[in-house]
C-alpha cells in the first residue's frame, strides 16, 4: 500500500490543510482536455501521450473552480488543490482512465509508458509541493535534484473493445519473457522477449510496476 497526500491552500491567507489517504492502485485521468495540452503531448507517435505527462497533470496543483471554506480566514476562498505521493509502495499499479461515462466513450488514445526505471521520486511531497508565494511557473516543475525512486514494468491489462463492450487480456513478465494471458491461454508475446510488442501495444489500462 501506497499514501496520497492531498493538500488544500487558501490563496487568501496561505493556510494549508493536508489529508493522506491510502491506496493500493492510482486513477490517472486521460481526460479530453489533458492531451490537448502541449506538455502532454509526446512526438513519437501520432500525437500520443506519455505516462510521465499523466503523472505530472495528476500532481500539478491546480486552483478549484468553487471556492472552499478556509477556517483560518472563516469564509469561502479561491483555493488551489494538490496531490502528490507521501509513501511509495513496493508495487505500484496505475490505472489508466480511459472509460469516459459523461461522453459516453472509451478514451482510445496511445499512452506510452517504459519498461524500465520510472521515477516516482519527483512526485514526492518536498519536491512536488508548491506553497502560495511560488508564482514563477518554473517552480511548478519537478525539481533536477529529487531522489530516483524507480519501478520496473512486470505487468500490464489491456482492453479491446469499445465502452459498452470489450475484452481484457493480460500481460505478465516472468524472468525476461514477456507473456499473453488470454482467458484460458497463456502464450509468449512477439518475437525475442516480448517486450517491443508489449509496449506498443494498443488499449493499455492498467500498468504494474515494481520498485527496483
């Protein structure tokens, strides 16, 4: 298990508030305004987004549409949002967004995501966080001097089909051999380990990783 922190700053007084919540998996939303979004964007593939640009939206903070009590100044107050990860867990599982009920579709954008050393220790709270006084949009970046957590892909689910409809098929990594577990079948993936295939696979929804 893993712990969000969440954290709420009065942009009237400054006061912040903070609250951790436990996780064993992390929603990440790849919602219709997110790839539009330069930062997001990635050049390898017909405008597709990386798994890093989707971390990064998830712990930007970003001001709330309503205000929110503040009890520091006792009223309602223009209020900037932020989550960032405040324990790591051994096995990190992200979960990919794409079943988009309000539109009534499936999301069916191409995320790109590595095989190996995803660095989870720039979303951590000392170097993600950032106070009311910051106001220069380069201190909303990560910082060059966080620590490398990194985690090793082992696992992904991938669904085909549409939001109505579709079909899960699994992907799991055992030595250095990548494998297709179908329903009742389980085959190797692609040619020599598998692991092109597995990364350019389409309908990627739920990626395991594990630190190294």
């Amino acid at each position: 298990m893993g712990t969000l922190r969440s954290v709420l700053i009065c942009q009237k007084c400054g006061c912040k508030r903070t609250q951790a919540e436990s996780f064993s998996n992390v929603s990440l939303p790849l919602a219709k305004e997110f790839p539009a979004n330069k930062e997001a964007r990635s050049s390898t593939r017909r405008g597709n987004i990386s798994v890093q640009s989707v971390l990064n939206h998830f712990t930007r903070p970003e001001v709330l549409a309503d205000p929110v009590y503040c009890p520091s100044c006792n009223s309602k107050t223009k209020t900037m949002k932020q989550h960032t990860f405040s324990k790591l867990p051994e096995v990190l599982c992200l979960h990919l967004k794409r079943f988009d009920a309000a539109a009534n579709k499936k999301i069916t954008d191409f995320v790109a995501f590595p095989a190996y050393d995803l660095d989870m220790g720039m979303h951590l709270p000392h170097w993600r966080e950032r106070g009311i006084e910051v106001k220069d949009k380069t201190n909303m970046e990560c910082s060059a001097e966080s620590p490398k957590v990194l985690y090793n892909l082992f696992g992904t689910v991938n669904h085909k089909g549409t939001l109505h409809q579709g079909h899960y098929v699994a992907n799991v990594k055992c030595g250095n051999r990548w494998y297709s577990c179908n329903d009742a079948f389980v085959t190797t993936v692609g040619t020599g380990n598998g692991e092109k295939e597995v990364l350019s696979s389409e309908g990627a929804y739920i990626l395991f990783y594990i630190k190294k």
